[in-house]
C-alpha cells in the first residue's frame, strides 16, 4: 500500500513538472510599449524584435 502511495506522488509530480516546464517555456509575446529614453530620444519596444531586453519599472511618488 505504502509502495502505490509513494509511486503515485512520484507520478503527480513528473505530471506536475512536465506541465510546468511547458508553460514555462513557452515564449510570450510582449505588449506594446513605446517611451521616451533618458535622452530624449522616443523608443519603441518593437524596434529590439527578436532581442533580449530587460525593462525596469521605476515609480515614485
């Protein structure tokens, strides 16, 4: 008995990770986003396609 319960966790949690790492592979697309840089200058986050970009929000009040 103790062997099924143990077999069955096991494979609650290869079913668990294998759903996992689909959904966290899976590439999503990224809204829209448009700004101004700290020069000035106006950007849009279709022009890094295809790139690696990391945003960082900053808010103060």
């Amino acid at each position: 008995m103790r062997t099924a319960q143990t077999s069955l966790k096991l494979c609650l949690l290869f079913v668990g990770l294998a759903v996992w790492f689909t959904f966290a592979s899976t590439p999503k697309v990224a809204p829209e986003i448009s700004g101004i840089d700290t020069s000035g200058k106006r950007f849009d986050l279709n022009d890094y396609r295809g790139q690696v970009v990391l945003l960082t929000f900053w808010a103060d009040s």
